[in-house]
C-alpha cells in the first residue's frame, strides 16, 4: 500500500483545523517552571466559539484518522515487502528490442 497520499491529506486537514481552531480562539497560557519537576505546571485554555470550533474539530479529527490510516498503510507496505521477493524484480528491463 502507499501511503503518501494520506499522509499529505492528514498535515492538510490536521493545519486547517487546528489553525481555525487556534486563529478564533479567546484563551491563556500559563507556564510556571519550578526547581522540583513535580512542581511545573503547563496551562492552556481554548475558549473558540461559532462554526470555525465545529469546524476546526471536525477537520482535525479527521486528519487523525487520515494520519492513522497513512500509519497503518506503511506498516502494510513494509510488510509485503519482506514476503514478496521474486527473480524479476532484479532483471533489468530496457526499451530496445533485440532482433535475432
């Protein structure tokens, strides 16, 4: 199976929904880093409102699915290429033909 098809497709929708998602938003962030790792915190609120949330939801799920499929299509290329190996994918093939 190739998989570059869906690949491109899922950073395509992945950046349209999470851009609409992210360029609407009406959120924070907060970073505190402290010396014991336990105690750093990361915060992110994303408040977006209207069609691009709906959108930008939809879009992004989508690309996940497409990013999965483009993984699960590589996993079964790879795969059939251990079992199909056969004598004439080493000839070389040429365009000339040979007159006797």
């Amino acid at each position: 199976m190739r998989s570059e098809r869906p690949l491109i497709a899922s950073v395509l929708f992945l950046a349209a929904g999470l851009s609409l998602i992210f360029t609407y938003c009406n959120g924070a962030s907060n970073f505190n880093a402290a010396f014991p790792m336990a105690a750093s915190v990361f915060h992110l609120d994303i408040t977006t409102a209207g069609p691009a949330a709906l959108g930008g939801i939809a879009l992004t799920g989508l690309g996940v699915l497409l990013l999965v499929w483009a993984l699960l299509a590589a996993i079964v290329g790879q795969i059939s290429l251990l079992f199909r190996h056969n004598k004439d994918d080493n000839r070389i093939v040429t365009s000339e033909r040979i007159f006797e």
